[in-house]
C-alpha cells in the first residue's frame, strides 16, 4: 500500500483533534464520526472538495475548542405541520436521491451567458 498523502495526513490529524475537543461535549462526538462517514467515499481526485471540507473542518475545530462551546449541534430542516416523519414522499413530490444534508456546493447554478457575451 502507497503512504498516504500530505492531504490525507492532515484529514485523519483533523479526525483525531476533532474528536479530542469533542470529548465532554454532548453530541460532538457522534457528529464528527458522521461527518467523516458521509464524505469517506468521495474520490481522492476531487481535491476541491476535500480542501474544502477539510477548511470547514478546521472552522469547526476552533469553534469548538472555544470555552463557549457547550455541544456540537446541527442545523436541520424543520418539518411542516402536515409532514409526515417521511418526507415529501407524503406531500405526493418524489423523495430526494439521499438522506443527508444537502451541500451549499450541491445546488451551485452555472450563471447565464447572454448572446452578447456578458
């Protein structure tokens, strides 16, 4: 097996003083686990991404190391009085392809070229 890269050196270095600062702080814990779950099978070309993640990740880690923070929570999308615990599935609108939270990258539109070139 090949050495691990300077990037995957620094990812799993992430991993380990996220779930050291985590410790004591309810939640944390189990959604730094998550989040490394969620994004172990993107592919080792996509750098962009994983530069990214891997800054969000540091951002994260400061924030949590700060003595303000109590736990780790997560934003989630509030269910509507008439939802159902499955989804839009209820509303009669087909489901979305995954279960997890969406990415501000996944929803990126590619601006429009006018004619004119502007």
């Amino acid at each position: 097996m090949s050495r691990p890269s300077r990037l995957q050196r620094q990812v799993l270095s992430l991993y380990r003083e996220l779930l050291r600062a985590g410790r004591g702080k309810p939640g944390a814990e189990a959604r730094v686990r998550a989040e490394f779950r969620q994004n172990a099978s993107l592919p080792r070309t996509d750098v962009l991404r994983i530069e990214y993640l891997y800054r969000r990740g540091r951002r994260q880690l400061q924030l949590l190391r700060s003595d303000h923070a109590k736990a780790l929570g997560a934003f989630v999308r509030p269910r509507g009085p008439t939802e159902e615990p499955g989804g839009a599935a209820a509303l009669g609108t087909p489901p979305d392809d995954d279960d997890g939270p969406k990415s501000p990258l996944d929803d990126t539109v590619a601006p429009e070229i006018r004619p004119d070139g502007r």
